[in-house]
C-alpha cells in the first residue's frame, strides 16, 4: 500500500512536500531498446542500473520481442514496431508498445516507448515512482512510466539547483555573481548486456541477495 501524499506547500519560501526527481531513478531509454530490435540475432538484452555510490545492483531487467500483445488498436505496421518484454528478476513482467516516429530532418526516425499510463510516446520510461517513508523515498513500480505519471519531477523544476545565500553578505555576493547553481543530474542509465555471461564477466552477479 502507497504511503498517503505529503502536503505541498511553501515552507520558508521553499517547496514542501513529496518530491523525487526523475534523475534518481533508473531511466529505461528508448536508444537500448532500439539497439536490441535492431539486433538481427534476435536475443534477449540485459539492462543493469547501479548505484553511483558504491557500484551495487539496484536494478536489473531482461527485454525480448513479445507478439502475443498485438492487437487491432495498435498503429500501422510503418509505425510500430511490436511490443517487447519486460522481466524483473523476481519474475515480474510487464510489456511495452514501441512505434518509430519520423524527425523533422534528414527524413530519419527515432524509436519511441509508450507508456502504459497515458499511452503517449516518450524517449524513456521509468520504473521506479515515489512512495515509502520519507519524501524523497522511492518504490519499485509494476509499470514502466513516463515521468508525469510516475509522479516524478525533474532536478531544476521549481528552482531546486538554485542555492539563495542568508544574510547582508550573501546577498551581496549574489548581486555581483547571481546566485549559486549546482549542476544539472544526468539520467541514471544503464549498462546493456547481450548476454547474462557478459554482466558476469563485467562483475554483476547479484543484485539485492539474489542472482
């Protein structure tokens, strides 16, 4: 059962409230998942996302074609390219649809994932959403979302990476150099494995206790 929403309000000027940003969960891009259709072997992929802390395995999924989900809603064969798979360790399974769209130039295309929420298409979905004890505490998700209906937020939304000094002396500074700005999270992507001997052998065995 999903904890039950933190108030949002402005504290001290300052948003209060349950917040994840999107940068600190495990991002399935859109770019591995065309690597693994465009693969003419046809073999399932592994997808593993570390912490960037100490190197463990915090997620891990195997991504292979699914057919058995096609259905007369989908898209035109020109635009869709089938569903795929989506395997958690646990056994855990969910499917995603993928469609490729065409870019504005050059007359190329790009693969897209639908998420299972909206049903829109995006670049990347997430599989984590907030939830747990504490405001920034995230849950493992049985769907893989995109990021407004995971619930999640991005670093620099509402000014968050803006760091606004107290005092006569802080001020002062700001007035001459503008306030401090960190810098912007990348996405938490993953390595991409052809093979499980292949995360074996680059060091991922286990994940959570288990294989």
């Amino acid at each position: 059962m999903r904890a039950p929403p933190y108030p949002r309000y402005r504290r001290g000027g300052r948003f209060f409230g349950r917040r994840v940003n999107c940068e600190q969960v495990p991002l399935l891009p859109a770019w591995a998942v065309s690597r693994f259709l465009d693969d003419p072997r046809n073999i399932p992929y592994l997808l593993v996302w570390t912490s960037r802390s100490d190197g463990e395995v915090q997620e891990a999924v195997r991504i292979c074609r699914e057919a058995a989900h096609a259905s007369s809603d989908d898209p035109p064969p020109s635009q869709w390219t089938g569903w795929i798979e989506i395997k958690r360790p646990d056994g855990d399974c969910t499917y995603i649809r993928t469609t490729r769209r065409p870019l504005p130039r050059n007359g190329g295309q790009a693969l897209f994932l639908v998420c299972q929420g909206c049903q829109k298409a995006h670049r990347a979905l997430y599989g984590w959403r907030p939830g747990g004890r504490y405001t920034t505490s995230v849950e493992r998700s049985p769907h893989w979302e995109c990021r407004a209906c995971a619930g999640l937020r991005y670093a620099s939304e509402g000014g968050a990476l803006v760091h606004r000094g107290r005092g006569a002396i802080a001020r002062l500074f700001e007035m001459y150099d503008g306030p401090l700005r960190s810098d912007r999270p990348v996405p938490w992507y993953p390595y991409v494995f052809t093979s499980p001997n292949d995360a074996a052998a680059a060091g991922f065995r286990k994940m959570n206790g288990g294989c």
